[in-house]
C-alpha cells in the first residue's frame, strides 16, 4: 500500500490516510480481507506519530471499512462495504455543496462539474490494466 501524505496541506493528516485508504478500496488496490499494517508499522513507514494512523484506524472502523481483530490485526472488512444511507447522503450533500458553490462563483458550468466526477469517477475506478489499453 503506498500512501502519499501532503505534510504542507491544510487537510489533516489522519483525514489524508482516511482518504487514500477509501479510495484503495474504491479503486480494487486494498481487497475486502486484506490486511493492513499495524498502527505502529504504518506510522514508522510513513513518518508520522502513532496516534495520527490510530485516530485514522478508529474513524474507518467506526464507518465500518475496516475491522480491527486481536490476532488477526487490521484488515479491510471481509464482508463488504458500509451501504448507502441516509445519513452517508446528508454527509455527501454537505461537503459536496460547498464545492459546487465555488465552482458556480468561478464561472464552472453543471456540465463541467459533471464531467469532472465522471473523470474522478473512472480514475478511481479504472483498473491498471485497463489504463494501459486506453
């Protein structure tokens, strides 16, 4: 797992590694069942205090994309993703609207913000093989 941190950004590291390990599994590079490193390990790996890697660990396992087992350590939940709910919509909605606000004030069109989720959309998605043959 390769993890890219922005130590300049104004985005919270434990936000950065929340983010890249939702969009590991969105794009099939972090399997269901697949295990992660320790809290440990994967401070030391990417230079960053403990507690920062165990706040991220705790909110994926608090939205159910990871479980945190006693011998088997951290692993993407084997049994599936958290669903769609209504309160993952209210979520979406929030930190969405402020975007699209800005957009609008920048003079962005609808179809223009369309396209640009449909390209995020397909970066994440897209496979490496299918990147290749494009």
């Amino acid at each position: 797992m390769i993890i890219e941190l922005d130590m300049q950004s104004d985005i919270p590291i434990y936000t950065q590694l929340v983010n890249q390990i939702i969009e590991g599994i969105a794009s099939g590079r972090l399997k269901l069942g697949e295990p992660l490193p320790s809290v440990r390990s994967l401070a030391a790996d990417i230079g960053v205090n403990l507690h920062t890697v165990n706040k991220a660990y705790t909110l994926l396992k608090q939205d159910g994309y990871i479980q945190v087992h006693r011998q088997r350590g951290v692993v993407i939940d084997p049994e599936g993703m958290p669903p769609v709910t209504e309160e993952f919509m209210a979520k979406q909605h929030s930190q969405l609207k402020p975007i699209v606000a800005e957009a609008i004030c920048r003079g962005m069109g609808k179809q223009q913000l369309i396209d640009m989720v449909e390209l995020i959309h397909k970066e994440i998605t897209e496979t490496d093989n299918e990147k290749g043959n494009a």
